[in-house]
C-alpha cells in the first residue's frame, strides 16, 4: 500500500509504560488527513506488537548507565527500528512526519529521518510535536532538526496545543502536489544551507472543530492493549506564567464537557478503555465546567477511572468528592519547591498564597479521601542552596504523598527560564540526548555529586512508591473489575475479532 502520509512516533531508547501510549493528537492529526482524502496512516514504533508492562519509571539501573544505551539504541538494531524499517518498504510514503514524543528521542529522529531518506529518497520529511514540552518554535530544538540534510521541514508549536491541523493539511497538499512550502507561514523551512522561519499561523481551531481519532487508521491497532488509548486532553494553555512551563502565554482553552465524553464514551465503547489519564493543567481551573463534566460522566453509561492534574490553591474537599464519585483514583500538584526563594524564582503561580501548613493540609485533603496522591518536586535550580533542597525533602516527608516525582530542573527551549540561564551562561552544553530530567542541565552552587546523590535515593524511593500505589489502585474491587472488562474486550478484539 503507497501513502500519501505516514506519521510515526520515533523510537525511544528507554523501556517505560509511555511506549505503550498512543498519542490520541496523532491519530486526530491522521484522521484530519485521511478525511481531506489524503491516504495516511499512525505508527506507533514504541510498540512492538508485544504487550509490555506498563510503568511509568525505566528500571533504575537505567539511569545510570544511560550514555551506554543511548549509544547501542542509536545502532539502530533494535525491534524498534526492525519495526520502522519494515514499515517504510511496505508503505512507502510521500511525506513521512516524525513525532519525537521526549528529548531523549530528539537524536532517534535524526536517525530515524537518515533511515527513511535512504530507503525512500523522494520521502519528505517534517517534524511535528504534540507535547507542549517539545515545543517546536523554540529556536535551539529548530536548529537542532535542521543541522542535517535529511529532515526538510518543522511545523512550529506543538499540533495539539496550537489546534493547527490544517496547517499540516496544507503543508501536504502543497507538497503532494509537487510544490515547496514558500508561503505557507507557522513552519521553518532549511533552503540552500539556510534555516528559514516563516513567521507565525493563526491557523487555531477549536477542540470541536477535530473528529474523533479513527483508530483504525493505526497500524496494528489490534494489538495495543486498553491501556494504549487512555490520553484526554481536555484544556489547552494555562491561566498561569510559571517560568518553566511552554505553556505559558498561551490562551487557556477548555473543549466543552459533552465533547470530552463523546471521546471518553467512543474510546470505552470501541476499545474497551476504562482506565484515563485526563491532560489539562488543572481540573479545578473551572470548578463550574468539572461539575459539568462530573453532571455528564454520573449520566452516561461510562464506567471508568482517571487521574488528573490540580493546582493545589484550587482543591477543595466538595470538588474532589464529585471527581472521585466518577472515577478519580489520583491526583498530580505540582508542588516544585519547598523554598520560598525558589518558587519565587520559578514564578510558581501558588507562592505566597499558601505556605507550608496550609499546603500539607490541602494534600491531606486528598488523602483523606482515599485518592492518590503524586506530588512533583525540581531540585538543581542554580540559585538553590542545600538549605533551599533540605526544605525541599522536608516539604515532600510532611506531605508523604502516595508517590512522587523528584526531578533535576531541565529548561525547556521556548521558555522564559531556558532565556535566562543562556544569557547568564548557566546552561551545560545541550546535546538533547541527555537533556533530561535525570541529568543536571545548569551550572549549581551544589557539588552535582551531592546533588546526584540526593536525586538518586530520592528517586529510588519515588519508583518503589509509584509501583506499589499502582498496585494498590488497581487492586480497589472496582478497579479489578473495570481492567478486568477492558482486557477481556482487549482478548476479543486482538483474538476473536468482535
């Protein structure tokens, strides 16, 4: 079968649960194309047609020795690539649009556009993002994509932040008809040697404007098991300017309640998923809109569970009881720092507000509910002292949430907090392969050995709590039985055929 567009996810050189996820944005993206007339399919190449467990954290082992994987991933002989190569002969596409789904897959997409152009010369290649993490309009990750000869063009911002469907729509038409991109504004073009951007798109779309992703525009859609298709994303942008998050300075958008349960109610229906993770800054933005959404979801025939995202100046007691009478079994704050210097530094949009007691006791809250609690922690800030992390460790102890994320502060190209640590020098040398939350990326007045150290136990820890919250979660009767439902409708689909 000859495409008109393939759009693959690029390999990933770790071994998480991510691998299993489908990126729904990337299906919608291909179900726009496919509905324009354009024959497209979705290739998840992080799934290798064998069901894994899913996880959230690699083995800890991993960490530290990942320069030597990263070295025998970029080889290029691993099922992944088998998979992609397999893939690429069988379809031969026109235009092959690349979706690097970390920074750690920044490097396999240049492998993996130098492969494509070898097997297919006349392919056009692009890169495209759906994680606001990954944001394309970022000059470094531009100059990054272009520094070679094989990878023709970015489609700036991320597709599913920016709504910008059509703009891929019409970099297609332009290209299957034999044409080049001059013209077409909201990309970076590479031309005699030269990186060229072509200005912004105004080219926004709203969340009911998209079709529901045809799955069966997927390749081996049968094999990915329910968990695969559990991503919702409910909002766009964020009511906050934090100085580390691309979502900042986008405009806040919700989809409306009744078209988040249209897809909620397509996904269970269709592929048996009842197990959700719900994308949007904070579920208690709006507490008008939830209770709406709550209203709909107690309505329907939907039987799931999710977790979500809340600011923690937002929980009340009343709202997390109406989220967890429709499912919720967690909830993810983003606490950062237990240093006021810190959050201030960070602009954290609850700082000031709150303070430690009251934080401890909004977190509390949620675990006297019985929902989870995951709390998200940044150390290596290079204005943080040692007594800045051990108010840190010491916030994250008198919470004690059910799991946590401690991570080392990774600026993100785009961001106000990347601009200003170039401009004092701060940043390490940027290979984006190791440009990860599991490295230090900036200059520290902390010796990195102690600094590593502390990531490392804490961390250790964060892995062991997150596999037993998991299983504890999933364990709840009602629980087992929803997963138990998913993967017998999982047995049919793959098995039996209905």
């Amino acid at each position: 079968m000859n495409l008109d567009v393939l759009i693959a996810r690029v390999p990933v050189p770790l071994d998480t649960g991510a691998r299993l996820l489908v990126r729904i944005p990337d299906v919608i993206l291909a179900t726009v194309l496919e509905r324009k007339g354009f024959r497209t399919r979705f290739l998840n190449t992080t799934y290798c047609g064998k069901h894994r467990k899913l996880t959230v954290f690699p083995k800890f082992k991993d960490y530290k020795r990942f320069d030597v994987i990263m070295e025998e991933f970029l080889e290029a002989k691993g099922p992944q690539w088998k998979k992609l190569k397999t893939n690429l002969y069988q379809y031969n596409p026109k235009v092959l649009l690349l979706h690097p789904s970390t920074f750690e897959s920044f490097s396999a997409t240049i492998k993996t556009a130098k492969i494509a152009k070898k097997l297919l010369p006349e392919v056009k290649i692009g890169v495209i993002s759906c994680d606001p993490n990954t944001y394309l309009s970022a000059t470094p990750l531009q100059e990054f994509f272009l520094s070679g000869e094989d990878i023709d063009f970015i489609v700036k911002g991320d597709i599913y932040n920016d709504l910008n469907h059509e703009k891929v729509v019409e970099v297609v038409e332009r290209l299957i008809s034999k044409g080049n991109l001059e013209g077409i504004t909201g990309l970076v073009i590479k031309q005699n040697e030269e990186i060229i951007d072509t200005g912004s798109t105004s080219d926004i779309q709203d969340f009911e404007s998209l079709p529901l992703p045809d799955m069966n525009l997927l390749i081996e859609e049968n094999k990915h098991p329910p968990p695969s298709f559990s991503c919702i994303k409910l909002s766009k942008g964020c009511k906050y300017n934090c100085k580390f998050c691309s979502n900042r300075e986008k405009p806040f958008i919700k989809r409306s309640p009744e078209d988040a349960l249209e897809q909620i109610e397509y996904l269970q229906e269709n592929y048996g998923t009842s197990e959700f993770h719900f994308y949007c800054s904070s579920m208690l933005h709006d507490k008008k809109w939830t209770r709406r959404l709550c209203n709909l979801l107690k309505q329907s025939s939907v039987d799931i569970m999710f977790d979500c995202y809340a600011n923690i100046h937002q929980i009340e007691k009343d709202m997390l009881q109406k989220l967890k009478s429709v499912g919720c079994t967690s909830i993810k704050v983003g606490l950062e720092s237990g240093s006021e210097k810190i959050l201030e530094t960070m602009d954290k949009a609850h700082k000031g507000k709150l303070g430690k007691e009251k934080t401890i006791e909004k977190c509390n809250i949620v675990k006297d509910l019985g929902i989870s609690l995951s709390a998200g922690f940044v150390v290596g800030y290079p204005e943080e002292t040692k007594r800045d992390i051990t108010e840190t460790l010491h916030l994250l102890r008198k919470i004690d949430p059910d799991h946590y994320y401690l991570h080392l502060l990774t600026p993100l190209p785009g961001t106000n907090q990347y601009k200003k640590y170039k401009k004092e020098e701060l940043l390490k040398d940027v290979t984006f392969d190791k440009y990860t939350v599991k490295e230090i990326n900036v200059e520290t007045k902390i010796d990195e050995k102690i600094l590593m150290d502390i990531w490392g136990k804490y961390t250790k820890l964060s892995d062991f709590l997150l596999r037993k919250d998991k299983i504890k979660q999933r364990l709840e009767p009602r629980n087992l039985r929803l997963k138990i439902k998913s993967y017998l409708n999982y047995i049919s689909r793959r098995y039996i055929g209905t």
